[in-house]
C-alpha cells in the first residue's frame, strides 16, 4: 500500500494530474454520450409526423329508397332532397417504427332532408325523409412509397351510426349501425412547381369478409399546395356511395359526389 505522507512532491503532483485526467476523460464520455442520445432522439422526432385538417364538401346526393312490397322511390326525381354542406375533421400520425402502421382518423357529418315534390305516391299522403350517415374512420397503413412519389396502402375501418328514414302513411326506417372493412389505398405525386401535388384517396370493397351485408365506397381527387412551413390547401372531387342491405328493413342506396375544399397544417 502506498503511503502517500513519504512521497515526493513531485510525486504528488503526478498522481494529482493523473486523477484529473481521468476525472477529465470520464466528464468527457459523459458529455459525448449526451449529445449522441440528444442527436438520436431529435433525428427520430424527426421522423414523427402530425397532420391536422378540415374539410368543407358540397355534396349532392343521387339515390334511391327501396319500400318492402312498393316501387324504388327515387331521391332526386321523387323527392326534393336539398345539397347540405357538409364538413369533417382530420388527424394523421406517422412514426418511425416499421413494424407498426400509421394512422389515420376522419369524422365526417353526413346528413339531408327531403320533402315530396308536389306529387303524391298511392296513398295521397305527403312524404318526406331524412338521413343521417355521419361516420367515423379509422385507417390503419404503411407507406410504401416516401419521395417525389408517397404511396400508402392500408385498412379502413369505416364506421357509421346514423338513420335513414321515409316518412309518409307509414313510416320506415333504416337504423345505420354498420361497421364496414374498406382497402384504403393513397397517392400522391409532387409535380415540378415547388408545394404543387396532385394525389387521389381510394376507400373500397375488394374483398367480402362477411363483416358486414353492407358495402361502401369513400374516394376523392385532388390538387393541391403545401408551403415550406407545412400549411396547405387542397380541392378536387369527393365521391361517396352506401349500399345498405338488410333484410328487415328497406334497402337503401346512397351516393353522394361533389367538390370539396381541405385545408391542413403539416407539423
């Protein structure tokens, strides 16, 4: 054992500058290792994105009310069904674990009136109807695709809680209480003018899990602009069908198709 009173001071001074280095060195390893984990940590943040939108569509409906024992009533020709304005919010989050998909989430309001057209049906009365087929969907996808051209391909979960009812001598109804598997398929191409892209949305029946007697197409197509701050823009045409096919109940056949116009902020 070392007994430090019987050393030199020179010694002690070596001894001294040899604990500060290792002192030092080890501040050193401990610095470098917090700036690393800070760099990765912040690359990955990176990698996290967060998109919030809101939507504002001009609908107009062409569809078709379908009576037990009576004739197809049609909306539009039989009925004077109004062009409601409807609206839905947008949420995005992508991440950079693979393993794991994105997801995306829509609430879309989805509702009309309509009243008889001056006319009357067999039995004199006036008749009049109302929808609503607001919706939720969630989607749960992968990117394929991350450059000039994005490509996502997933699963959406389309879910509707809502009512379509025909009102007249006697009423009927169609309670909407249907969760519905759609393929959800997006692109987007960046075109030569910076921010401008064109893309489309495709939400569809491809495949009958017998989940649901239903099916529902959800599709649009778009141009649009995206600033450098992550503010941007986009219309195009939104195209919307629900065929409800329940046996204790009328069927109903429901499009919907018109402009609309998005506006988002990208974080």
């Amino acid at each position: 054992m070392l007994d430090y009173n019987n050393v030199t001071s020179f010694e002690k001074l070596d001894l001294n500058t040899i604990a500060m280095s290792k002192i030092t060195h080890t501040s050193c390893v401990f610095s470098i290792s917090a700036l690393l984990w800070l760099a990765i940590g912040t690359a990955q943040a990176e990698f996290i994105g967060l998109n919030i939108g809101a939507s504002h569509w001009n609908s107009a409906p062409a569809s078709s009310f379908d009576r037990n024992d009576s004739d197809s009533i049609d909306l539009i020709d039989d009925l004077d069904v109004d062009n409601p304005e409807q609206s839905s919010m947008t949420f995005i989050l992508e991440h950079p674990i693979t393993a794991l998909p994105n997801v995306r989430y829509q609430g879309s309001q989805l509702n009309s009136d309509a009243r008889l057209q001056g006319e009357s049906f067999s039995s004199g009365n006036r008749v009049s109807s109302a929808f609503d087929l607001s919706h939720d969907d969630i989607v749960l996808y992968y990117q394929l695709l991350n450059n000039w051209v994005d490509l996502d391909l997933g699963v959406d979960v389309k879910r509707l809680d809502g009512e379509v009812s025909f009102a007249g001598a006697t009423g009927s109804a169609v309670s909407v209480d249907e969760t519905i598997p759609l393929l959800y398929l997006s692109a987007r191409f960046d075109l030569p003018l910076d921010g401008l892209y064109v893309g489309a949305n495709i939400n569809a029946n491809v495949i009958d899990l017998g989940i649901s007697e239903s099916s529902a197409q959800d599709s649009t197509v778009m141009l649009g602009y995206e600033s450098g701050t992550g503010l941007g823009i986009e219309g195009g045409f939104k195209y919307f069908s629900l065929d409800l096919d329940n046996v204790d109940a009328p069927d109903t056949d429901l499009e919907y198709d018109g402009v609309f116009l998005n506006g988002y902020i990208n974080f």
